[in-house]
C-alpha cells in the first residue's frame, strides 16, 4: 500500500496542534507538524499568567459559546478532563486542583506542561518542522498539496490547528479562517474573547489603583436587566480592569455594548450580604473602616470619587453621601471605552462554523479528509481551563477520526 495514505498533516503546532499529532502518532499514522515559529506553544507558555490551567473538574457544554452546543458536547466526551489529567500526570506532570475546579502544574510553570508536550510527541515519532509556515494548500484527487518552506507535501488528510486571532505575537495570522472560506466553509464572525475592559481614565484614578486585586461580583445589564454576573477576582491594571471576573463577561460586553443602556456594576464587597452595611460601623472614621474591607488605595480612591473625607463618620455624612458611597460600594459603574482587543484577548470567539463540520469528528462536510480543531473553530470558552480541554479534545476526536478512515483504506 502508498505509505502517503498514512501521513497526516497537522498546521499549527499550538496546544490543539501538539495533542492531535501526539494522538495520531501514537496510533500508529505518520504524522508532520508544520509551525511557522521557530518553536511551539508559545500561547500555552502566555496562558494563565504563564502558569497553564490545564483543564477544569467539570467541563460541559455550559461552560462554552458556541453555535453548536450539541457537536461541543460529543467532541468533550472523546477527551474529558479526567483522562486529560491522566495523560499529564503519565507525562511526570504533577497537577495541583486550586479552588477545587482547576489543575495548573504544580510547580506553577506553563514551561513543564509544554515540555511534556513536546517530550511525548517526540517520543511518539511525531515529525515536527519549524520555520515552516504553509503559503498555499490545494485539493487534488487523492487529498491535498501543500505548499511550504520552498517544498510542498502530499497528503490524504490536513488537520488545521493554527489557532484564531489573540495574541498575534504568537504568529496568530487567521490563516486557518482564510483555508476554511477556501474550501467554502462559512466563518462566524470572530471576536476577541476574555479580554480586559479598557476604561476612561478622566472619572476615576485606574492607575493610580494599578496592581490590586480583590474578589468582587461583577454584573452586566442591558435595557436595565441582568444578562450576565461574574464572581470571583478582579484586577486594576494601568488602562483599567481585568481580572477573571472581567475576562470572562468581556465577550458579552462586546454582544452588548450598541445598546446605549448596556453598562456593568461591580459589588466590591460581595462577601457581605446586607445593602447597607457599608455605614454599619459605630464611631469609627469611615476611611478606616472600608480600609478594613477592601484595599486601602481602594477605599481611599472611591472616598474621594464621591467627595467623602475619609475621616467623616456615618453619622456626619448626608443621606446623599451616604447614597452614594453604598452605590459606589457595591454597584460600582466603570467608564468603558472597549474591550481590549486581540492584543490581550485569552481566546477568540467565532470561527468555522461547526454546523459545516461532521459531528464529533470536526471533519469538513465539503472536502474529505480536512479537518478543524482548537480556537479555529466557533467554540470558545469560559476562564478556568475551559479552552485548554476544548483544544485536548478536538484534537483527539479528530484523531480517533482519521484512525478510522486509515483502518478503512487498508481494506480497500
């Protein structure tokens, strides 16, 4: 039998990248690993903080956006989390479950998960080519040509895995897009996904509160309803907010913000249940006791926002300060100007469309043998691991896949 019916070609040597070729390898198909940088996984290095959430306790469908919900739910149960730890901790890497939801490494190193990576497709025989960015791919009868580095590769099968459009430092071009509209697949719109807000600077000192965190509830509202509320930390950087509170209601600001009555309110006490306890503090000088709840810098900038010295006492202040100091509080409304954009965004939302795509096996429905993967596709994720496991499992659902059709073919 022509041996080029057991080669696969996989574009993108990215998170989604590494695990489809490690998976094909290991079943026996030969496997090229075409990047266009001179090393891989530069994004899983930039990821949490440069910590890598490897995946999340429980992940669902839920847990994504997507205009297909039903193909993200099969493609999940190829790979789940369970197994995706199994595979790390089999590869010496030790995961640590934090908040009692997500594994990071437990030498908090994005470098080790990579390492891992790159060790197991490595020892699987997996080919990997750097400097080799794809120019053209062509269809011809028996699969695809594709064109690179000067030299050109036949293959019955192409795995695109080049990710979509956030951090364009790390070689993020959007070719992926461009190869699917080649082969007539329609793109949802993409987006920058789980990205900071930026913020006006002229009503309220963001740099000057620059570096602090704290766990706050953070909702957006639109024609005066709740759409969405975040819980957890948030961070002031120097041009505004971030944080996973913020990275995560990010892309549904962005859904939102053509409304005129769309806007966000950030709880900065959220651990406490009543209104108005933020004047529930006896003779104590206010400034002393919001120092005690929250950050110091904090308090004394949000004193400042609604003209309240901080050594004023409850019962000094008028019921208008008073208003306003609980709204500013606990319904905090930032200035937004935009989110950040794909220069910080965590992920991209949109893609190919899954609909164009057979089922579980994120196989083209219009040209056999081509196949999507990772970010490329329109499925995105919450914080918290989320678009790692989308990226293990599509990729190991397009390898069970290709296994398949390779079984076939030697029986033809």
């Amino acid at each position: 039998m022509d041996q080029k019916k057991n080669i696969v070609v996989v574009v993108g040597a990215g998170a989604a990248g590494l695990m489809a070729a490690i998976q094909l390898a290991r079943r026996g198909i030969r496997v090229i690993l075409l990047e266009g940088k001179k090393r891989a996984g530069i994004k899983i290095l930039m990821s949490g903080g440069g910590r890598c959430n490897v995946t999340n306790v429980m992940v669902t469908e839920r847990d994504y956006v997507s205009g297909c919900p039903r193909t993200v739910r099969h493609v999940l149960k190829t790979f789940p989390s369970k197994e995706v730890v199994d595979f790390f901790q089999a590869h010496d890497v030790e995961l640590v479950l934090e908040n009692g939801q997500q594994y990071f490494s437990a030498d908090g190193r994005a470098q080790t998960v990579l390492s891992a990576l790159l060790r197991a497709a490595r020892e699987s025989g997996v080919d990997i080519r750097y400097h080799h960015k794809v120019t053209q791919v062509f269809s011809t009868t028996s699969g695809f040509v594709v064109h690179v580095a000067g030299t050109s590769l036949d293959t019955p099968y192409l795995v695109v895995t080049t990710g979509g459009l956030s951090y364009p430092t790390t070689g993020s071009t959007g070719f992926g897009y461009h190869l699917a509209q080649q082969f007539n697949h329609t793109l949802i719109p993409t987006a920058a996904a789980l990205t900071p807000l930026r913020l006006t600077q002229h009503s309220f000192p963001y740099k000057k509160l620059s570096g602090i965190s704290l766990p706050v509830v953070v909702t957006l509202w639109s024609h005066h309803k709740k759409v969405r509320t975040e819980k957890g930390g948030m961070l002031f950087t120097h041009f505004g907010i971030s944080g996973p509170t913020i990275l995560n209601i990010s892309r549904f600001w962005k859904q939102y913000q053509k409304d005129a009555s769309t806007k966000i309110t950030i709880d900065f006490l959220p651990s406490v249940t009543d209104q108005h306890s933020v004047g529930e503090i006896g003779s104590k000088k206010i400034g002393k006791h919001l120092s005690s709840l929250m950050p110091e810098r904090l308090a004394l900038a949000l004193l400042e926002h609604v003209d309240v010295s901080a050594d004023m006492t409850w019962s000094s202040m008028t019921k208008d300060q008073r208003q306003q100091l609980c709204h500013v509080v606990r319904a905090f409304e930032p200035s937004i100007q935009d989110v950040y954009g794909y220069g910080k965004a965590e992920v991209t939302s949109g893609g190919v469309d899954l609909k164009e795509l057979k089922g579980a096996t994120l196989e083209s429905r219009f040209q056999s043998g081509l196949y999507f993967a990772g970010e490329v596709c329109d499925v995105d994720g919450r914080i918290g691991g989320f678009n790692f496991q989308w990226a293990w499992a599509s990729a190991c659902a397009v390898a069970q896949s290709i296994e398949k059709s390779v079984k076939a073919s030697f029986h033809q």
